[in-house]
C-alpha cells in the first residue's frame, strides 16, 4: 500500500478537520446557547465562550470596564440556571425512566430475534432460503405508514394502547435492517467451526451461542447501538401509542416542552443538551467495536 505523501497528510488531515467542525458547531452552539443568560442569546456580535466569573461579577466587571475588549465583546458569564429549570419543570427522571424502559427492550428484542434469523439464513441451508431473505430485506421497502393503521387496530384490540408493549414486542420478531447486517457478518465465519462443532455432537443452538455469538461481538454491538439509538430518539411511535402524561418518552416530553416554551430558547437547549448527551457517550463507549462491525460486515455474502 502506498503512503501519503507529507503534502496529502496535511490535505487529508485538514479536510477531516474542516468536515468535523462543520458537524460538530451545531452540537457546540446548542450547548453554549444553554449555558448562555437569556439576554445573551441573540446578542450581536454573537457571544462565543464563557468565562470564568458568575453572571453578578461579569456585569460589576462591565460596568466598572475593567474587562478587555474581547471578553467584553465575545466573552460571557455561563449559568445553570436552564439546567436547573429543565429538571424542575420539565419531569425529566419519569420520561428518562419509560426511554430507558423503550429502549432497554427494543435492544434486548433485537439482538434475540435478529440473532436467531440471521444465523438460520447464514449458516443452516434449507430450500429456498435465497428468496425467502430477499422477501425479508424487501419489508424495509414498506413505508411505515401503510401498516401503521392495521398495527393500532391490532394493538388496541390487545388492549396494549398507552403502554410500552406496542413499541418492544414487535422488535422480538425481528427487524429486517438488522438482520441484514447481523447476516452479513454471520457469513464471514468460518464453516469449519460449525462443522466440527455438528460432529462434536452440538446442536444448533449450541453453536449459535457458543461459537457464533462470541465471534460477533463488533456486529453485535454495533445493531444494539443502533437499536438504542432508534429507540432513544423515536418520536412517531410514542406519539402514536402513548397518550397519558405518566407514559411519554423524552422525544415527546421534549416536543410538549418546545410548544409551552416556545420562547424560552436557553431552557429549549439545555433539554435537548441533556437528551443528547446519554447517545452520545454510548457511542463513545462502543466506538471501536462500531466501527469494527460496520467495516466487517458485508464482506462476503
């Protein structure tokens, strides 16, 4: 493999450093306006790092001008005081706990049923087995809309309407995105594994968690991250099947909150500041093995 030249370094490294500022400044901007005072929000010039003093002593400070022009111009005093509303008026912990509940579920559902499916259509050869996968993968053609209505009757007639069941009990039967890429992975295994393994005596399941289970850790991972991520920031689903106060997810507490607060923007951001953080620290922890099982799947198959 050929390496980059000093020149290209410097070219790469400056265009994934152009690319990660442009993704990263409205993450930034979010945090900052939530931390900023209300009459520093729409200020102009626009306040751009906080400074070391309560909101008290940057107005003595301005006042008596003993701050530099820039602190003056671009500096501000940051405060919790957003922080502190978000969590009194806004009933953060009861919406947390239904997320995590939603969340918690979906992820175990899938990893379960996805698992399974994938690695009857990887590894177990049975007739038609092609075009029966093609006619799953084919599902994720099937806008949401079209079965959103015959899935309410069915729920509501189950009497599972306003409860969590609606959004974790289909996710035991599969989802087809990620038995997509639960499959791609199972067939980079090696066949002989299975085989010595089927001589040896183990049965199916046996093999699936024993052998196959342990070598997709990366793939495994990185469907759970993407379940929780779905899960987490779902607001279609919760908005459709939950309708009492006590059940409602953070997307839909949060959207309840932007119509009561409309104006109210450093409040807006430090809710949305604190519904962020939790998915992002979970894909900071799972980071390597994300990027190992998206970059491991599809390799074959």
């Amino acid at each position: 493999m050929n390496r980059l030249t000093p020149f290209q370094k410097i070219v790469s490294y400056g265009l994934l450093t152009v690319f990660t500022l442009v993704f990263l400044v409205p993450f930034l901007w979010v945090f900052l306006t939530s931390i900023k005072a209300d009459r520093d929000t729409f200020t102009l010039p626009p306040k751009l790092f906080p400074v070391a003093m309560t909101v008290e002593e940057y107005d003595t400070a301005q006042k008596a001008g003993e701050l530099s022009p820039i602190v003056a111009t671009y500096g501000f005093a940051p405060t919790a005081e957003h922080y502190r509303r978000a969590f009194v008026e806004f009933p953060f912990l009861p919406y947390l706990r239904n997320t995590v509940i939603i969340v918690f579920g979906t992820t175990i559902g899938v990893l379960l049923s996805c698992a399974a499916g994938a690695y009857a259509f990887a590894c177990l050869r049975w007739p038609d087995r092609g075009w029966i996968f093609g006619l799953v993968i084919a599902t994720m053609l099937l806008p949401f809309q079209v079965t959103l209505i015959p899935q309410f009757m069915l729920f509501r007639s189950l009497g599972w309407v306003n409860t969590s069941l609606p959004l974790i009990v289909p996710f035991f039967f599969g989802a087809p995105f990620y038995l997509f890429l639960l499959r791609q992975f199972f067939v980079t295994l090696p066949r002989d594994l299975f085989e010595a393994a089927r001589i040896d005596g183990a049965g199916e399941l046996r093999i699936l968690t024993q052998i196959v289970i342990p070598l997709s850790k990366p793939a495994l991972i990185t469907v759970a991250l993407f379940a929780a991520m779905m899960a987490w920031n779902d607001f279609f689903g919760p908005l459709i099947y939950l309708s009492s106060e006590n059940q409602k997810t953070l997307a839909v507490g949060l959207q309840g909150m932007v119509s009561e607060y409309m104006s109210e923007w450093g409040l807006l951001m430090a809710a949305g500041t604190v519904m962020i953080v939790p998915i992002v620290i979970l894909f900071f922890i799972a980071q390597r093995y994300f990027i190992e099982g998206i970059t491991m799947t599809g390799m074959k198959g």
